[in-house]
DNA sequence: TACATTTGTATCGTACACGATATAAACGCC
DNA sequence: GGCGTTTATATCGTGTACGATACAAATGTA
C-alpha cells in the first residue's frame, strides 16, 4: 500500500487522538459537573467568570475561542439558572455584560474541589509528572498555532 | 488567594486546552473537507471505512468511541451523499454492515492529500520532530487511561 | 423449549459548535 | 454632521455528542 494512503489511518494523525481526548475528559468531568448542575461548557464559561466577575461576551468569547452564536444561547442557560446576569454596557449598549449572580459565585467553593478529585484519579497512572508537564507545554504551543492558522 | 481555587483557572487544567486544541484540528481540516463535501466526524468514519470497507455500526463505534445515537444519523447523511451502503447482516439481524459505494472509495483519492497539506503548513513551526513524536505518545497514554476512567 | 437477559440499532430531547446572516450601536472620515 | 464601515450580539439552520429509552434479534439458562 503506497505510503500515501497509510496516511489515512486514524493511528497516523493527531486530530483522531485530539478528538477522543477532549470528548473523553469532558465525560470525566461529567458526573461531577452533574452534582452542579451544569454542563461542561458551562463550567468553561463559570471559571472564566469566577477569575474576573464581570466580562463582555466578547471577552469571554475571547478566552474560550467561542462566538456569540455558541455564548449567547449557553448564556441564557446559566441565566436560567440564576448564576449570572446579562445586562448592556451603558458605555456601549452594543456590548453585554455577564457578571456573576451571589449563588454563581458560591458555585466556586463547590467547584473548587472538582480538579483535586480528577487529579487525584491520575495519581497512580502512567504518566510521570515531567511527562505531563512536557505534554501540557507542547499542548500550548500547538494552541499557539492552530489559533494563528484558524485566523 | 487560596491554592485550591487558583486550580480553577483555565490556565491550569488541561481539559480546557484539549477542547480548544481539538476544535481548532477541526476548523484547520474544514476548508479542505469542504472539497469533498463531508464533514469532519464524517471523514473520521470514511477513514475507518477505508481501512476495511465493511464493518458494523458497533465496529466503527468502538474505534470511534461513538454510539448508535451519533452514528445512525451521521451514516444516513452519508448514506445520502451515496458514499456508503447501509445493510442489515444477514448473520444476524441485529447488525447493520457499512460498506463503501464506488464513490466512497474513490473519494480516498481525493482525501489522500489532506494529511501531506495539513503537515505542511505546521512544517516551519516551533515543535520539533521528536517534541511531536513524545506528544502522540503522552496523548495515547492518556487516551488509554481517559477510555479506561470514563468505562 | 419458555423466558429473562444481553446485544445492536434506532429514536428522542437537550446542548453545544459553527457558518451565514441580521441588526443596531459606535466609529472614522470627509 | 452625514454616512459608509466596523464592531458586538443575536438569530437561524445544520450537524454533531450524548443520556435515556425503546425495541427486536440473539443468547443463556433452567
């Protein structure tokens, strides 16, 4: 078989493995994620918030690589549910602003134990601390570049 | 701030970068996938199918770690596009064989350039050969471990 | 061989992603 | 100050993901 065409198998690319990671750590979060009672995207979103309590979509777009189209419909959701607020800037009524409710931000201490529990489900694995921290590293600079290349 | 809520940062975890990561993949595979007219879990499944161009619904989910309620709908849009045959085994009933038309497996021709165009264009970056061959290794170990965790 | 259990797909409902498009506010420039 | 352009959200349509459930065929077992 031409070399070519070998490199159509899913062990030969990264994207397959990207793929199956991520949609595989968002189902470790899930049962967690559960007990707040919100989803994996919405946690995303929530962590953003809890560093700074008052963002524009856009800001938040910005740091999850997420366009209104994906915000607005996700933060309606978390509006229901009373953990943020929309309101317009009065400095510019184009942008909106989310900030978060008193019970998004008690949401923090209830989250604030989620990445313990998923580390500690690591600690007797495989993966050797340098090995992570290394992976974490190329992970960055291939965001890097994708980011560049995507526009 | 307290350690325990600064692990709330994006920054460090690593499920935020694997998300982004792999949706960035998808967006770098689109323009080139938009020539043949599939979508991205789409080429996935092609790719399987053209490693062994008859296989189950059940055979493609595992390699794919999907299930029926994602697969079913995306082979019919498959089926649709006429790239693939859905049959029921005769073995048994239960079973539903894919197989490739004519057309889905000279589409391979076409799709056979993807991965050199999309190697290329990382071919000037700053990760190195053996920083790229140590990543696909950590992220195969973590999908391994990822897999066993979420059953 | 009856019948409970398992297995393989399919269906349904909800929630993302995202391209395309709409809309109103803000900005730039003459 | 009028007006074309840019910017910030929102809306719409399509296509995944996935938990829950349905259902029929196959299997195991008394």
């Amino acid at each position: 078989m031409p070399d070519q065409l070998a490199k159509l198998y899913l062990e030969n690319q990264l994207c397959f493995p990207l793929y199956a990671a991520s949609r595989l750590t968002t189902k470790i979060y899930t049962p967690y994620l559960n007990e707040l009672d919100i989803t994996y995207p919405q946690y995303l979103v929530m962590m953003v918030l809890w560093q700074h309590p008052e963002q524009s979509v856009n800001d938040i777009g910005h740091k999850l690589l997420l366009e209104s189209n994906t915000l607005t419909p996700l933060l309606k959701r978390l509006e229901q549910k009373k953990l943020i607020k929309r309101t317009r800037s009065h400095k510019d009524e184009r942008s909106v602003l989310v900030s978060l409710t008193q019970e998004g931000l008690e949401l923090r201490e209830k989250a604030a134990v989620i990445p313990d529990q998923i580390m500690a489900s690591f600690q007797d694995e495989s993966i050797s601390p340098e090995e992570g921290i290394a992976f974490r590293e190329t992970l960055k600079k291939l965001m890097g570049i994708l980011r560049e290349k995507s526009q």
